[in-house]
C-alpha cells in the first residue's frame, strides 16, 4: 500500500534540510522524497503548512509492565506516545519485577508488537533488583536487544557498582542511563531547595545534590571510557559539569524534560502533586543554563521522563504522593509553545532533540527520514492552539504539570512503519 504526504515543510536535521516537498512511502519503507510527485491512486496526506520531521523519539518513559499495571502499561502507554507525535519509546526497568534479566527484556519486546501501537526499545537495568548491591545480566540482556542499562528511578548509591558496571557497558559501547541524585543529600526533601521551599517550609533537594552525583558518574565513565547518558538534568552545576566533560572529550550525552525546560519551582506555591518530580522543578536560573546547554549542544536530548501513577496515589497530601506525571501527550506542545514561539530554539534544533538524537544515543537506525528508511514520521502543527486536558488522556497518568494550560503546536499525524496511528489526536489502534 503507499501514501503520499503531500506539499509538507520536511524538515531532517539528519542532513540539515528544511524544505517543502512530498514523501512516498510503500511497504513501511520511504521510496521517494521530492516535489510534485504523482498521486496515481495512492493514499494522500495534504501536509501543506504542516511540518513533516523524523517520528519522535522518547528515550527515557515508564510503561510500568510489568506489575504496576494501575499506573500504565504498554498498550495504553504506547498509544499515549501515538497521540503524542512519538513513533519509538525507550521504557525505563523500574517495574516490578525489575527488569534486570534477558527473559523479562524479550518478554517486553514481544509485548511491544503484540500490545504496542509505536516500536518499543527496553531499557535493562544496572543492579539484580534495583537494589544496587549485585550487577544484573547485562550482556545478556544487550544481547536480547535491550538498548540501554539503567537503575532510574532513583540514584545508584554504589559507587563500586556503577565503575564495575560502566566497564562492562563500555564493551559494548552501550550506554548506561543515570539518574543523577546524591539521595543522601536529596532524600529528605520534596522539591527544589531555594527560596521558594524556605517560605513555603517544605524541606528542599539541594542542586548540589545532583551536581555531585552527575560529577562522580561522569569521573567513572571517563575512567572506564564507557558511555553514559545523563537522564533528566535539572541542574546549572550539571550543565556545567557535563560541558567540561565533553570538551575533555568524556563519551557523555545528556537529555532534559519539557517541565524542567519550561516549568519553575514557583509552582509548588499551590501544593499541588502534579508539580511533584525528581529531580525537582527548580528556579528560573537553572531553568535558563537547561536552556543554554540545549543551545550549545551540552544537552543533546529532550526526552518526557513519562512517569504515570494511578489518580489516587498523587491525589493525596503533598508530601505522601509519588514523584512523576504523564509527559508523552503534552511534550510536543510544551517545547513548541515554551522554545520555539519564544524563539530559544528553532524547528530544526527541537526535531534533531526529539528525534534524531536519541536515536543516535541510543544506537538506533530511526531519527531520519531518507530513501529505505523505515517510515516512521510525525506530522505537526507548530501553531495549532489546544488546551491540555488529562481527562481525555489516552495514558492512565491524569495528572500533568501542565494541565488546562494553552499550548501553541500540536502532532496531527503519527505513522509508524508506514501505518497511520494517530490522526488529528485520535489513536487508530
Ligand atoms: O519523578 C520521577 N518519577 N522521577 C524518576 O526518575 C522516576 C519516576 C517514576 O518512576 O515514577
């Protein structure tokens, strides 16, 4: 079957170029990009004054399968990627059981073509358990396709741990993802340390506490020469920090969030658990050196950290609620109406973070869109207004950041593999 998309703005940070132009795809697979190419009886997609990028990629969410099903699984998680413009999703091994041998990686990759609407990377965990204590089957599970080693979720205190694990990745050049928080710093508090927390008497997570956890776990991947990722950086000593690393030419790579790029700790004024993530929401100025570490290239990746629980576990007193929301149907309205109507980042610079980075970090073929690709493609609307409601959201995650707020740009369209999931919002599978 083929589909034109017809007279769209195709814009492929993988060679730069920003044009208005047709695509062909047959049999899953782009076999022509150009103008004026004939219709003859063929699908067609009218994309004029739309963009037509690469299909978005989210290296960093949590499906929550298996065993935390209330809070999302695959099928409802990958179908809130489809809404969001996302054609490949990276899940996290926080679950329960962890994900940390190569059965459970094979099982969440069979579960991905049978449940899943967009294709789905698994992301195996450091330690046995999350635990921290004992290396988990890494070989093993690189080898069954996992794409990524993480222990998310929260900060791997074992210092000896992450060196012998990082020298164990580094054999296989696959990056380890960290979640970059001295807990002993950090545990107590409930967000942002600063001013916001001491007039509102909430105990704070210092920035120093992820400063000195991203510092150690880069010293540690620069002694292993392994690679490492930095999830969710928050941080201006962070940005900082990783900036150094990479001009010393450490095999580092970052990523940042849409409420972190766009959200301040001024928020939790209102107490209200949508706001609650770690690392925190944090002031205006770390907000600003995200911002400048996406610029220059510190920050290669905007991934969502789509973390969804049940309703009635965040529907509860602040301090008592899960950190986390849904992040995978607001993360293309939240950077298109936060950096690029505001002029931070241009078109090209967010699809090159959304879409071909990642899948450069992560090792995958995607992120481009070229004769002989898979078609994996997102079609959108940078000035399409809607305003956000997780009521109608297609995760089981009903609380976000961002909820009633206007947004300014929208995916209309999400073809994986040459299908058409998700059309003007509505998921087709
Ligand atoms: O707020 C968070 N929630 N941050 C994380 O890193 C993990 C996530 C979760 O799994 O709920």
């Amino acid at each position: 079957m083929k589909l034109l998309i017809k007279g769209g703005r195709i814009i492929n940070p993988a060679d730069h170029t920003d044009v208005i132009g047709d695509i062909l795809v047959e049999n899953g697979k782009i076999i022509e990009i150009g103008q004026k190419i004939a219709t003859d009886g063929t699908e067609v997609i009218d994309a004029s004054g739309l963009v037509v990028a690469p299909g978005l990629i989210d290296m960093h969410v949590h499906l929550r399968e298996p065993g935390l099903e209330a809070k999302e699984d695959i099928a409802s998680g990958t179908r809130a990627a489809a809404a969001g413009g996302f054609t490949t999703v990276a899940c996290m091994p926080n679950t329960k059981p962890a994900v940390d041998n190569s059965i459970l990686v094979s099982g969440i990759i069979q579960r991905g073509q049978t449940e899943g609407v967009v294709n789905l990377k698994v992301i195996g965990a450091l330690s046995k358990r999350l635990e921290g204590k004992e290396l988990a089957e890494i070989g093993d599970m690189i080898q069954t396709g996992a794409v990524a080693i993480s222990d998310d979720g929260g900060h791997l205190d074992n210092t000896r741990l992450l060196k012998t694990g990082l020298e164990y990745t580094g054999m296989f050049e696959c990056p380890v993802i960290t979640h970059s928080e001295d807990e002993g710093l950090a545990g107590e508090g409930f967000m942002h340390e600063g001013a916001v927390s001491a007039m509102l008497g909430v105990k704070g997570r210092p920035s120093v506490a992820e400063d000195i956890a991203v510092a150690r776990d880069i010293m540690l991947a620069e002694y292993a020469n392994a690679p490492i990722h930095i999830a969710h950086v928050s941080s201006k000593g962070a940005v900082e920090i990783i900036r150094q690393a990479k001009k010393r030419g450490v095999k580092v790579t970052a990523e940042a969030t849409p409420h972190h790029l766009t959200l301040t700790d001024e928020e939790l004024k209102t107490f209200n658990t949508a706001f609650k993530v770690n690392p925190p929401l944090r002031s205006s100025d770390h907000v600003e050196a995200l911002i400048a570490g996406l610029k220059d290239g510190t920050i290669d990746a905007i991934a969502t950290d789509h973390a969804p629980h049940a309703f009635e576990e965040k529907d509860v007193e602040f301090r008592y609620a899960p950190s986390g929301f849904a992040g995978l149907e607001t993360a293309l309205g939240a950077v298109l109406t936060g950096l690029y109507h505001t002029g931070k980042l241009t078109l090209m610079e967010i699809i090159e973070k959304m879409s071909y980075m990642p899948a450069k970090i992560l090792g995958l073929e995607s992120g481009t869109l070229k004769i002989g690709a898979q078609a994996d493609i997102t079609v959108f609307d940078p000035e399409y207004i809607w305003e956000v409601n997780c009521i109608k959201f297609y995760t089981r995650g009903k609380h976000s950041p961002f909820e009633s707020r206007n947004f300014k740009g929208k995916a209309l369209i999400t073809i994986v593999n040459g299908s058409i999931i998700m059309q003007n919002g509505e998921v087709l599978k």
